[in-house]
C-alpha cells in the first residue's frame, strides 16, 4: 500500500463523467480546492503529479496565512442527554472479570483536543448519589475550565436559543 501522506489533501474521483484528482486544504474556516481532470492533463499519471505540485504549493501558501485562534464551542443542549445535565451519563461497564458495574460517568475538555472522565459507582454511592456526585464533579470542573460565572452565562445562552425557536 502507498504512502499515506503522499496522498494527505489527494481524493481519487471516478463518478459519472468525472475524473481525476482533487486537492483539498483548509485554513481559519475557509477551504481551498482544484480539481485536475485525467482528460484536461492528459491521463490518470499526469493529473496525480499536477495534483501534488498543487497540493504542495498550496500548503506552502497556507502556512505563511497566520492561524486564527478559535472560540471554544459551548454546547447547551444535546438531544441524546438522558440524566438532564451535559457531560453526565449513565453507564454499564464490564469488567474484565465479566461483572457489570453500573456508574455514572463524567466528562468534561480541560483543554482543545483533551478529554478527561471519571465514573461514579452506584452500588458505592446509590443511585441519587452517584448522580449527585457525578454532577457536583462535572459542574466543579466547567467553573474551573470556563470561570465561576460559566453557568450564568449558559443559562443565559439556552435563554436565546429557546427564543430563537
């Protein structure tokens, strides 16, 4: 099999009367795209080659455009929660022994592309318990991550969300 990266950013398009090669980037939201047609180039080998000095032009412009930094996203809602607070689930987990542990698990993003979690057993706290614990942990870290007034602000967030309906 071919080297991945040779191809990063390079999707092969054979699909009703289009061939060839396309070539994708994308920088602060915005994406860059050409398409190298086997017939425009004259053949399959030739639009992959032009479809690589493409692709290396382009991430050479790409990276002299300055990185803007994102906003976090904050999320209000999620149709799939079951418990009633984000970032709180219940779960059952199987142990390697083959029980099933019953807890609820937390999880919260410290920072961009880092997620942590941890669980709270039912059968140690009971149910209410284990929810309230669970809850208490995930509230005490969204403070810690967003500020003391995260949750002020959320409420006031679900506020223009509901209206907008």
């Amino acid at each position: 099999m071919a080297n991945k990266t040779a191809f990063r950013g390079i999707s092969r398009i054979d699909s009703g009367s289009t061939h060839g090669y396309f070539v994708r980037g994308y920088r602060n939201g915005k994406t860059y795209s050409k398409l190298f047609s086997d017939r425009k180039t004259g053949g399959k080998g030739k639009a992959l080659v032009a479809a690589k000095e493409y692709r290396d032009d382009l991430h050479e412009q790409m990276a002299s455009i300055p990185k803007q930094e994102r906003a976090p996203r904050v999320v209000t809602a999620d149709a799939r929660n079951t418990t009633g607070e984000l970032g709180v689930s219940r779960c059952s987990k199987l142990m390697s022994n083959g029980l099933k542990h019953e807890c609820y698990t937390v999880s919260w993003r410290p920072s961009p592309n880092t997620q942590r979690s941890t669980s709270f057993s039912v059968k140690k706290h009971g149910e209410k318990g284990a929810f309230n614990k669970a809850v208490a942990h995930r509230r005490k870290m969204m403070k810690e991550i967003h500020g003391a007034d995260y949750y002020r602000k959320l409420a006031v967030l679900k506020r223009k969300r509901d209206a907008a309906k």
